[in-house]
C-alpha cells in the first residue's frame, strides 16, 4: 500500500487513521480520493469537508467510527454506513467483547481489500436487489463450530476466530498450512467471487482450463477428498498452495489471493524507497496493471528475500514462504492479464 501523508502537516499517517498523529487535524478515508485526507470542521459538529477544498462536498464519518472505521461518506446521501461497511451484511452481537474485538480486525482488514480492489479498479457492487450478483459478507463469530469460512454465490463468510492469533496459529499447524492470515482469507473468498467476472464471462475460459484445469469436475467431491486424504505431495512448480491443488477453481482462488499479496506488498515496498526509482514509479497501484507480470516478480523476488532474511535475523517466522516458479507464475501472469483487460469491458455482470 502506498503511504499517506497529513494535507495539513506533512507527517507520515497510517490508512486508518482518524486523527494526525503529528498535528491533531482529524482525518479520514475518501474513497473518491482513495486516500486518507484532512478534515475541516463546519458549523454542524457532525459533518466535515476536505480541508484542501474549502466549501467542498459535505463528508460525514461511517457510523462504524466508533468501531475504528474512519472512511467518510456524502453528508448529502442516505447512507449512514461507508462503502465497505455497507458489504457486511452479517456481523456478531455486540454484547460479546470477544465477538465485537474480531469483528473490529475483520473490519479493518476488509477496508485494506476493499481499497485494493478500487486501486486495481476491479469493481464492487453492494449485494442488492437491484446487484443480486453483487458482494456482501457475513462475519460470523461462532467458536468451536469450524468450517464456515467460504464463498457461495458472491457471499464470503468469514469466521471471526480467525483474527484470533493463537486460534489461526492453531489451525494453520494442524492443517500443515505455512502461510494463514485473516487478509489471506479474504483475498482467497473474493477471488472465487470475481471468477466468474474475470474469467467464465470472457473469452478467456479456455485458457484457464488449459493452465488450472476443468473447473467443471465435481467441487464437493475433490474438496471432500483433499479434506479426507490430506494435500499429498505439494510440487510449487504448478501449484502456489499444496490447498491449490484440491480442485481448479481452489486454484484459481489461491493464485488470485497471491497474487494480491505480491502487489500489494511490493506497492508498499516501492512506497517506502525499497525498490529502485526509475521502477518505483512504474509499480504504483494506479500503473501497475500496464505492466507484464514478470516486471512484477523481477520486483518482488529481492524484497520477499530481505524481508524473509530481516524476519530470520529477528527470531520471527518467514513473512511469505513462497516463492513463485514454473507454471504457477503463468497462473500468476494470465490473473494479471484478466484483471488489466476488466476495466476495458463495457458489461462486467452477466446480464441474466
């Protein structure tokens, strides 16, 4: 993620920041902007505007605020929920301090993706009446049930235990998993979202089977049998997850997800001068879906393994223990290409 900075001050702030940590202005996300502004009071205590365009559009703050969301919204609108609250359809009791502490993770975690996918300019329609096909999330808080993370039909239901560190810890042994974090999830449900979008309404279909397989080979049966036998021997080469390998759409789902890490934590490399000027520039999120994949990778590779190095020489874990080879970057490449070729087309839902 590329860094933000206080219109009033200059000083370096965090994406969910409500105030300047430097000047105290109060602060907040515009999604027109897609960035963290400046806010300038008015006459009524509960609505702002951006300090830098005095008499602009009135904002108010997401009625989440009190939760930590500090993305804002048109004071003139109905709306009383931002653009990414207003995707969670299902969230826990608020009488559960545990419920609401998770809930508060997840949040914030999903403005982080949310954000992404407007920067990759991959639309997101709120789940409607009018958008049946459209997004929503269920962030379901149910401890010791297991199994309720997933997709179905644009819903993504996530378990709130996994923002439970020791839980997903705990989870990620059994399952023999090296790499478990609750953006992780969530990058995984949306890709099973947009595959429909991004690959079975283009031209594009046969290519995906030719690089992950049939997805038309039974679902449950080879999740069924991934679960009851294990993952087997996992070859990197041709899958980014020994998970990937269950079945063609999982495939799909997992690349999409590392694919997403891969951008989004070389972005926040290139922000913070890691990567070398004349490519910084270039691997901007607004620029870098102009870009071929392997310009990318050949950005990525040294950052995964300083990062990885500094994480050994403090006694942490690998960050990322993937490192992208054979056929799994084609799978990697060909996610690219369909994400750079979305914003040319006219008709991104399915018209029945």
């Amino acid at each position: 993620m590329r860094l933000f900075h206080c219109d009033h001050c200059g000083a370096l702030i965090s994406f969910n920041a409500h105030e300047c940590p430097s000047c105290g202005v109060p602060l907040g996300y515009v999604c027109k902007d897609r960035s963290v502004r400046s806010l300038a009071t008015t006459s009524d205590p509960a609505v702002f505007e951006v300090e830098t365009e005095p008499g602009g559009a009135p904002l108010w703050r997401c009625l989440n605020a009190a939760w930590g969301c500090n993305w804002m919204l048109p004071a003139a609108g109905a709306d009383v929920w931002c653009r990414s609250c207003r995707l969670t359809r299902g969230r826990p009791d608020e009488s559960d301090p545990a419920a609401v502490e998770a809930w508060i993770t997840a949040e914030a975690v999903k403005r982080r993706l949310v954000h992404q996918l407007d920067e990759l300019a991959l639309r997101i329609d709120i789940r409607s009446t009018a958008t049946p096909d459209g997004l929503a999330f269920d962030l379901v808080y149910l401890p010791g049930t297991g199994g309720i993370t997933g997709h179905t039909e644009g819903v993504v239901t996530l378990d709130l235990c996994e923002a439970d560190d020791v839980r997903r810890e705990e989870l990620r042994r059994r399952l023999g998993e090296p790499f478990r974090t609750v953006i992780g999830h969530l990058r995984h449900e949306i890709g099973h979202h947009f595959w429909k979008r991004l690959v079975a309404q283009t031209d594009a279909i046969d290519t995906f089977r030719q690089l992950f397989g049939d997805e038309r080979t039974d679902y449950a049966a080879a999740i069924s049998r991934y679960y009851a036998e294990g993952p087997g021997v996992w070859n990197p080469n041709r899958h980014v997850t020994a998970y990937a390998a269950s079945h063609p759409l999982e495939d799909w789902a997992e690349t999409f997800a590392h694919y997403l890490h891969i951008i989004d934590a070389t972005d926040t490399a290139a922000a913070h001068h890691l990567v070398p000027d004349d490519r910084a520039a270039r691997l901007a999120s607004e620029q870098v879906v102009t870009l071929d994949f392997e310009t990318i990778l050949e950005a990525w590779r040294p950052i995964n393994t300083a990062v990885n190095a500094i994480a050994e020489t403090l006694g942490a874990p690998i960050i990322y223990p993937y490192q992208p080879a054979g056929i799994v970057i084609d799978k990697l490449a060909f996610v690219h290409r369909q994400v750079a070729a979305h914003t040319e087309r006219d008709n991104f839902y399915a018209v029945d």
